[in-house]
C-alpha cells in the first residue's frame, strides 16, 4: 500500500509540473503576441490608393519581365557561342585576356629605342587637299581588298581560317617593316 501511495504521489506532482511549466509557455506566448501586435501598431501605415498599389505592381512585374528577358538571351548567346566549331564558349576567355591591339603595342613599343620614338613623333605635314587624297586612296583600296575577300574560294569555304591568315600575314607584315 505504500508503494501505491508513492507512485501517486509522484504522478500528481509529475502532473503539478507540467501543468506550471505549460503555463509558463501560454504566458511567454501570449507576451510574444501582445508584444507583436504592438509593434504592429505603433509603425506607421503606409495608406496607398489602388491606382498607386496596381502601378507599383505593373512596374514590378515589368521590372522581372525585363530581367526574364535579359537572361533568356544570354542563356541562347551562350548556347549558339558553344555551338561554334571552334571549341565553344570562349566568351569568358575572351573577357580575361587583353586586347590583341594592345599587345601588338606593347611588343611594338618594346622593340623601337628611343631614337626612333623621336625620329617618328615629327610627322609629314600634308595639305588639306593631300590629306584627302591620301583618305581616298586609302579608301580604294580597302574596297578593292574587301572585294577580293569575297571572291576569294578560300573564303566562302571557311571564311574564318581565311580572317586568321589575313591578320597573321598583316602582322608579319607590319613586324617587317618595323624591323626596317
């Protein structure tokens, strides 16, 4: 009979307990919620006509029209820049090196002492009349050399190996007459 007792005992007093710690948390609860609410009071409503809400919605929805739009087209330059022959995407290493003038340039410039550099910084004053003329030769014969291309059987076959051997001979060209 003793035993019943105890173990009664502890049940009521198991029972005390959760019953004073639910308390507890329906108290913090309730604080958290009146807490909340004021919060929710206390800042200042933000009272916008319909026209207003529907125009900031049109604008927002615009707004991810756009970006939609924006990516979708990066995603196809980026598929029809890795269907190339080449090697595919190389617009990224493209971006990471420097431009192709720029090292020319640099190579251009390391080469020439510093005699030349002055000897060059005197240029031939031309008339008006001569500038023109020379414009329009100039001219002529990119026209004649673009004409060319286009008649060329090299080109219409793979008109980028083409392009490449057109700039590696100008290079070379320009190579030898700076050496000159």
């Amino acid at each position: 009979m003793a035993k019943r007792n105890i173990r009664a005992k502890a049940k009521s007093a198991i029972g005390a307990v959760k019953q004073k710690a639910n308390e507890a948390q329906a108290k913090l609860k309730k604080a958290e919620r009146q807490e909340n609410m004021l919060h929710k009071t206390l800042s200042p409503k933000q009272t916008a006509t319909k026209k207003e809400k529907s125009a900031q919605k049109h604008t927002k929805l615009l707004k991810r029209f756009v970006t939609i739009k924006k990516e979708v087209k990066e995603e196809n330059a980026r598929k029809n820049r890795e269907k190339a022959k080449v090697v595919g995407d190389l617009k990224p290493l493209r971006d990471a090196l420097p431009a192709l003038g720029d090292i020319y340039d640099l190579v251009r410039s390391s080469r020439k002492p510093a005699e030349d550099k002055s000897a060059l910084a005197e240029p031939e004053k031309l008339s008006a009349k001569k500038k023109i003329k020379t414009k329009r030769e100039e001219y002529v014969k990119k026209v004649q050399s673009f004409e060319k291309l286009i008649k060329d059987k090299n080109f219409k076959k793979n008109p980028r190996e083409a392009i490449s051997n057109h700039l590696r001979n100008k290079y070379q060209a320009m190579e030898e007459d700076d050496d000159e």
